[in-house]
C-alpha cells in the first residue's frame, strides 16, 4: 500500500511539472512569436525588462571587479550603462537579428508549446529555463509574473559575448 501511494504522489507531482511546463511554454511561444513579427506590445507582456536590467548590470560589475583598476569605474557605470542596454537591446528587432544570426528566419517554423515545453526545466526556486537540447545547459531563464504570465527574466553567457553591430 506504502508503495502505491508513493507512485502515486510521484505521478502527482510529476503531472503538476508537465503541467507548470506546458504553461510556461505557451508563453514562450509567444514571446517568440512577438519576435517574428516584431510585436513591440506582446514582446513587452512577456519580458521582465527590469529583470534583465538587473541581470545586465550584475554582469557588468563582475566583469569590472575581475580589474582592479576598473572595478570602481564599473561599479559607478554598470547602472546607466544597464538602463541604457535594457532599453535599447531588449526589443524584438535585437532578438530577431540574433535568431537570424544563428538561422531563424521570418519563414522558420515557431515550435508548437509542447514541442517547446520539453526544452524547459522547472528550477527548484520556481523558474524554468530553456535549453537548447533536451539535457543541454540552461540558455534563458523565465519567471512567472503576479499575473501567472511567464516572461523572459534572465539569461547565460558571458558579457564579452554581447555583439552590437552597427
């Protein structure tokens, strides 16, 4: 009886994580469908700009602490310098040129929610990330708003790795 009751609380529980991925999946699928077609407004209900402002920042100041000689002038510029990249860099057109820089086009077909939901991992403080592969590292990372919205919060690589072209 003890082990039944065990499976059955793990199917439970595992049901919930399907059904917590599916949800954030969807709005994935959104946020990459507001990219395509350059939707300001529906690119905006599913980014958590100050999120990544933060995130921006909190990478800037690391990448000046690593030199000395830079890490005070980093410390005085990481916040202006991350307002201005959250309002500039986080726009649908940024992110289109980046999926097209790595093969996605306009035409490219969006993945369906629960195509993109076995790309996600449930964190244990409550995000999802996405991966590149179903074992692959965490890529984005998405955080589920007031409004049980998931919106993009966060983000891997390194700050050198940011390209701006002109």
């Amino acid at each position: 009886m003890r082990i039944l009751l065990m499976s059955l609380l793990a199917i439970a529980l595992a049901s919930c994580a399907s059904i917590r991925k599916l949800d954030a999946a969807n709005d994935v699928h959104a946020l990459l469908i507001s990219i395509r077609d350059n939707d300001q407004a529906a690119f905006d209900a599913h980014v958590d700009r100050s999120a990544l402002k933060r995130e921006i920042e909190r990478r800037l100041r690391a990448e000046g602490a690593k030199d000395e000689r830079l890490g005070a002038l980093a410390a005085i510029l990481a916040p202006g310098l991350a307002e201005l990249a959250g309002e500039t860099l986080v726009q649908p057109s940024v992110f289109r040129a980046v999926a097209e820089h790595y093969g996605y086009t306009p035409q490219t077909k969006i993945p369906g929610p629960l195509a993109i939901s076995q790309a996600l991992k449930p964190l244990p403080d409550g995000r999802m990330c996405a991966t590149k592969s179903k074992s692959g590292p965490c890529l984005l990372y998405f955080t589920q708003g007031v409004d049980d919205r998931w919106r993009l919060s966060g983000f891997e690589g390194q700050v050198k790795d940011f390209e701006v072209r002109v």
